[in-house]
C-alpha cells in the first residue's frame, strides 16, 4: 500500500450479514497488509496491527515499546479516553515500569485467581435476580437492560464496594464516559473519577479486604500510589466491569442464537462450560479500539524493520479472527483448538487484571439464562438487531428474546 489511507477510514463496524465478525476489509488487511500504514489526523504516520502473531509482537514487548501517551511519536489520535484527562494521564494500562510494576502489584490481590470464586455466590445471587425480572417482564424481552448489562453492574459495584444507594449514578456513568461532552463540561472520565473520589474519601481502608476500594484506600494510605492514581485504577476497573463484561455476554448469547442446534447442546449441559465461555470472549473482543504502543527504539514487527518513534495500533478483533491460528475463525466452536490463545484481554504485562471475574460472570450469567428460559431464542433475525460502537466498545443495543412461558 503506497498511500497510507487515513485511520479514520478504516471500517469500525462490521456488515450486517455478519455482524459478529470483524468488517471484511479488516480481514483483507490482515491478509495482504497485516502492519499496514495510516495516516493520523495530524499527518502522523502510524501502523494498523491486525495479525495475531504481529499484535503479540508488539504488546507483549515492553522494553522496546511504550504504552504511554506522554511518548514522542505515540498515536493520539482518536485515543479512547483522550490524552490530558486523570485516566489517560495516571491509569495503569497507559503507564511504563516501572510504575506498572508499583501500580499492579497495590491493586492486583482482589483479582487474582485464587480470590474470585470467593464472589461465585453473590454472583449467583444476582443473576438469579435479574432472571427473575426477565420472567416478570415477560416473553419476549429485551435482555439488554434486565440481564446482561445489570448482572456487571451489581456484580462490579459490590466488588469495588460502591453503595447500592449510587449504582444506578455508576451504571449511567460508567456507560457514558466516551460520549463527547460540549465544551466546558467536564470530561466523562473526570466526572467518573470525581464520582469515585467522593467513594474513597469516605470508605474505610483495609488491606485485607476483599472491597477494591477499601483495598486500594489501604495501599494509598500506606504510600503505594497516589490519589490521582487510585481513582483512575478505579475509573478502569468500574467501566470495564461494566460495559466490556456486559457487551461478551449480550454478544455472545446472541451469536450462540443464531444456531440452534449449538444453543441446545449448551443449555443440555449441567454447566456453561468454560470453553464456551473463552469462545464468547475471543468470538466478540469487544475491546475495538485496540491497545496503542509505540517504538523506543529501531523495531521489527512481521519482518519489518521500523525506527524508534513509530506508532502502532493494535486491532485485538482482527488478531482472534486470524485463520492462522483459529481454524475456521467465523465459526462459534468451543474447545477449538488454540481456544485460549485469544487476545481479548491483551497480551502482555498490561493483560487485563479483572479477566478472572469477567470469566466468572460470564459462566454464572449464561448458565443461569439457559437453564432458566426453557427453549430460549432471538425474537428477531440477528439481521435485524441495532449494533454500535465500532471504534470503542462494540456492543449490542436491544437483544429482544422469546422463550416456552
């Protein structure tokens, strides 16, 4: 390609006759130009990494690349959350080591593997409550605002050790903070932060605990990080527990209806199997617009020699849809090989630290909807379903379901 084509002109959002899969311009790129030069609004030159083994390349090497956006040469342009406000300027997933060692080692104890089936019964509370106003509510339903996205935000607002009395103002929040804001207003990201600080000036600190709040209180308490730096760890793990959780499994409930025969075969089980659910996750990486690195030094990515300086923007979609190590990519197969090979919590020492409890829901969540409505499917063709947020978080508006009363 001798012409970088502009960032902007990249397809976002995919045809409606395949709407769960990457547009099919990606998957040319990925084909015939896997590292393919853009051209950012400022006339910056950057690089579209949509190659599974390339993207691994980049994130998962944080000696010769950086992650954040206070580094010349870094892509700005069109970056998720800006670059001035608290989160870009303080969150973990845009700062180098050895900060990121500090800052993940004071938050990471709640989310490791051996503390999250610790919340298996609270979150199987709550789903068997939202179940319960599905059924109110009657057949058919959209599941969007009663299930799929109310399952994360109780469940995230517990963990993090937000009242229920504010969840309503955390859900609204946590969902809005991309949405531009007329000049003079302040940044959604802020206003969540601000939110948040409120939370944590009166929460009580204890590094034993298993409230993420009250958990990071302790660590700031007791030097760990920052003020500024707590509340943009919050500001991340409140929105991603919310909107990415909620959209895997809007997404993938509906694409697991496409098929009936593979929606049978799930609901027949005793449980939603773990390998179902890594499917739902790499399946939907919701996650588009995709992890920013760029060169500290003289680079090769794919065989190619780049110089220190130079952008690259990863496609984590584009990477678990490559047939190179996903057999028949656009096929819903769990227990495929090379299954838990996905990217859609990163890759790297900036891999997603809630991923545990994200999995966690997503078992609970599915299991609970397929054993609770008998003979489940889509009231509409998937055709015929809204999707939105091609270049942020992609999702689903309204999934409509019916089911045997």
């Amino acid at each position: 390609m001798h012409n970088p084509m502009a960032f902007n002109e990249i397809p976002r959002q995919p045809g409606q006759d395949r709407p769960f899969q990457p547009p099919v311009e990606i998957d040319t790129l990925r084909r015939e130009e896997p590292v393919t030069p853009v051209r950012m609004k400022d006339g910056q030159i950057a690089y579209f990494v949509t190659k599974h083994s390339a993207v691994k390349e980049v994130l998962g090497d944080n000696k010769r690349f950086s992650a954040s956006p206070a580094t010349p040469g870094f892509p700005l342009d069109n970056l998720i959350g800006g670059n001035t406000n608290l989160f870009s300027r303080f969150s973990i997933v845009r700062v180098d080591n050895p900060n990121h060692a500090r800052l993940r080692r004071a938050v990471q104890a709640p989310f490791r593997p051996r503390e999250v089936p610790k919340h298996t019964a609270m979150i199987t509370e709550v789903a068997q409550q939202c179940l319960d106003d599905v059924r109110a509510a009657g057949s058919p339903a959209d599941i969007v605002p009663l299930y799929t996205s109310e399952i994360p935000s109780r469940v995230i607002c517990k963990v993090m050790g937000v009242p229920e009395s504010l969840r309503k103002e955390a859900k609204k929040l946590s969902w809005t903070v991309g949405v531009p804001r007329p000049a003079g207003q302040l940044d959604g990201y802020d206003e969540l932060g601000e939110f948040l600080r409120d939370i944590v000036r009166h929460i009580d600190a204890d590094a034993n605990s298993p409230v993420v709040l009250s958990f990071l209180k302790a660590a700031l308490e007791a030097g760990e990080m920052s003020e500024d730096e707590l509340v943009a760890k919050a500001v991340l793990v409140l929105q991603a527990g919310h909107e990415t959780t909620a959209q895997t499994m809007a997404l993938g409930c509906a694409r697991i209806l496409t098929e009936p025969d593979l929606y049978r075969a799930l609901a027949a089980e005793p449980e939603f199997s773990d390998d179902a659910v890594e499917e739902m996750i790499r399946y939907t990486a919701t996650i588009r617009g995709g992890p920013r690195r760029v060169a500290l030094e003289e680079v090769t990515v794919d065989g190619k020699t780049y110089p220190a300086g130079t952008g690259f923007i990863t496609s984590l979609h584009a990477a678990n849809h490559d047939p190179d190590v996903f057999e028949n990519p656009g096929a819903f197969k769990p227990g495929r090989d090379m299954g838990r090979a996905h990217l859609s919590f990163s890759f790297g020492m900036h891999q997603c630290l809630g991923q545990f409890l994200a999995r966690l829901e997503l078992k609970i969540g599915m299991q609970t909807l397929f054993h609770g409505l008998p003979e489940l499917r889509l009231d509409r063709p998937a055709s015929e379903l809204s999707f939105h947020g091609g270049a942020g978080v992609y999702g689903i508006d309204t999934l409509p379901l019916a089911w045997k009363s």
